[in-house]
C-alpha cells in the first residue's frame, strides 16, 4: 500500500535582491510501501508505525512572496532542470521518477532567480511513522475534526486564476455586499472581518484592529449578522518596532453587533507540538483580499513568524485552498476553536506573517498610547493537551 507523511526538517533559502526579499522553501516528504504496521503515538498524532518498509523521499517546493503593494503582480516560473528525477505539479508538488538530485530555478518576476537542489532517495528497510489522526483531547483534533464536519460533502470553489469562484459557498459577502448566510461555516461569526477589500485587517477589541503595516490602515466598513453597517476611521495607528504588524485604533466604538476576534496565546506551540518541528499537517482558516473563507496547511513557526503551505492533505479539506497574493495584505489568518475563530497572524508575505500572540503587551501598550479604552482577549486553551 502508498503511505504517504512528512519528513521532520525544512529546508529554507533566501534570494534577497535590491527590489525586495523572497524565500523558496523545499520541504521533504516521503512515501513508503510495506507489508506491515503497529499503532503508535508520536506528540499529538497517532501514527501507524511500518517497519521494513521502503521509503521515497521527495521535496516539494512552495515560493513565500512579499505582499508589498508596489510588486503586487509578481509571476513566479519554475523550472526542473533534472525531469528524469522528478516532475512537478503546478502547486509545487513533486512525483518521484528516479534516485538522483533535484534540480530547480525558481524565477520571480522584478526579483530575480533561485536554484536549489535536493537529493531524492529510495531507501528499504526503513520504519515509517504514517498519519492517520490526532490524539484525542488536543487542540488540532478538535480544530481538524470541526473542519471536516463542516466541510464534508460541499462541492469545492473553481477557482478562475484571479481569486474569483465559480460557488458562492466560500463567499463571506454576496456580490450585492450583503453578508452571505449560506458559507460553508454555517453559524461562525465573522463580524471582525472588514466588508471592503481595501482594508484588510481584523477587529481585536470594540475600537481597535489590527493590519499589515506595509499595507497602511484605512476606513474600514463592518456588517453585522443582521446586514446592519458600520463605519470606522483611523484615530490613531503604530507600527510595532521590527514588525509587520500595526495597530490600529478607531475613532469610537463598534456596536457588541460587531464580534472582535480573540488572539492565539503565546505558548500555542506547547498545544501545537509539530509547529517547531516543520511537519504540521494543522489545518488553519484565512481569508484574502476577495472575503473568502479558505483553509491551508499550517507548517511551522520560525523566528516569531508562522510559515504555511497549501493545501490540506484531508480531501474534503484540499479544495478550498487558493495563493496568498499580493493585494491579500493584512487578511487574517486563524484557527478554528469552539466554533469561534482565533486569530494567528495577518499576511505579510504569501508563506506566513508574524505570530500576534507573540506581541500582545506590546499591542496592549499600544492601545494605551492611542487612547483606546480597550485592551485583547486570548482564546483559552486550557481545556485542550499539552505536549
């Protein structure tokens, strides 16, 4: 039988040309064939344990991008140089034709180029740890399983290559600007997502949000779940020093209509064991610059930032990826806990951003600065195991 995982390791390389930085990432992942296998625990994930088994390694690559508004129409080409070793889909997965090395040129338009390398092996006599579900009580089960009760036996968008869908299902707005009651996340508030594309950003108190600092912080329009709108100015704004988060404070108040969106707390990783380990498979909610409700793979956290792939391996789940691109500056990225959405970062590149949780007394002393009377909530985990 085809058993398919990850690989513990994550190989990152850095082109940083005089326009602006980019990140191509290989990440490593095996298949194996075997006759047998035992059940097992590895952190938060029950494994079946394969012994002699033979295993194939691969490495897909993903292109993290900079979201920055003066690049936002960037091409990314790629080309295999070593075909005889492996083919490459247009997502960036790769199929192992032959033992060999990896060769690949990852082109950015207005960026310049990238090659990497990456040896392909197939190796027998191996143990492999497959995947087959979370342990029960941990966060990412509980995340997972609400996503596949959600998400099973809906028809997946079409994407059309702009971002735009052939169903309305992933659509937190209708195109008359009234809110869609017909998402596939059923009774999810969503009210701290701004209704226009531009802003970005999301709402962490009653009058304050936060943005994409590259981006800028706007006049933003909110909707409640009874099609009652809202608007808000900027009072006040502030960078958080060496970051791409800004914190933003409105000139009053939204109404308790209006539900602002909880931040993960700083020791998410000791619920979320594989984050430091780069081979996650915890599936994770964004939204872009379309107001749709997406779901991709949350892989890693590295130096404060969390870094993403695609897709989710879960089937009913894989459909309802699209890129991150440029213009998507600032959406927010979550995780689905209790039926409520807890926020993980806002984009600043397409692989990831900055972890919130990470920053909240400097975003509390923020608020201070700006005035605001308000100050963030973080979810509560405890219910959920440690690792």
């Amino acid at each position: 039988m085809l058993i398919i995982d990850k690989s513990t390791a994550t190989l990152v390389f850095r082109a940083v040309t005089t326009a602006e930085d980019f990140s191509v990432r290989l990440v490593p992942r095996s298949t194996a064939t075997g006759p047998s296998s035992t059940p097992g625990t590895v952190l938060d994930q029950v494994v079946d344990v394969m012994t002699g088994a033979e295993v194939t390694t691969v490495a897909d690559y993903t292109v993290d991008l900079p979201l920055n508004s003066f690049y936002p129409d960037l091409v990314v080409a790629a080309t295999n140089n070593a075909p005889g070793v492996v083919t490459f889909d247009g997502s960036g997965t790769a199929t192992f034709v032959a033992p060999g090395t990896e060769d690949l040129t990852i082109t950015v338009s207005a960026l310049g180029a990238k090659r990497l390398t990456f040896d392909v092996t197939q190796v027998g006599g191996q143990v492999f740890n497959q995947f087959v579900d979370f342990t029960a009580g941990s966060l990412a089960k509980s995340t997972r399983d609400a996503l596949l009760a959600l998400l099973t036996g809906l028809t997946a968008p079409i994407f059309d290559g702009v971002g735009g869908a052939s169903t309305p299902l992933a659509n937190i707005f209708n195109a008359d600007g009234t809110r869609n009651t017909s998402g596939w996340w059923g009774s999810i508030d969503l009210t701290a997502i701004p209704q226009d594309s531009n802003p970005n950003g999301v709402l962490i108190t009653p009058q304050d949000m936060i943005f994409a600092n590259h981006y800028g912080a706007y006049t933003s329009y909110f909707q409640d779940n009874a099609g009652n709108s809202y608007t808000r100015e900027i009072l006040a704004s502030q960078n958080i020093a060496g970051t791409d988060i800004l914190v933003a404070t409105l000139t009053a108040p939204l109404p308790s209509a209006i539900t602002p969106m909880k931040i993960l707390p700083a020791n998410l990783a000791s619920y979320l064991p594989e984050l430091v380990n780069f081979s996650s498979y915890y599936p994770a909610v964004f939204t872009n610059q379309d107001k749709k409700l997406l779901v991709r793979v949350l892989e890693n956290i590295r130096d404060g930032s969390f870094g993403f792939m695609g897709a989710s391996p879960d089937a009913a789940l894989s459909g309802w990826y699209y890129p991150v691109r440029g213009g998507d500056s600032g959406s927010p990225a979550c995780l689905l806990i209790n039926g409520a959405l807890s926020l993980l970062n806002c984009w600043l590149s397409t692989g990831g951003g900055p972890f919130c949780g990470n920053y909240i007394p400097q975003i509390n002393a923020i608020l201070s600065t700006n005035g605001s009377p308000y100050s963030v909530s973080t979810t509560d985990l405890s219910a959920f195991s440690t690792f």
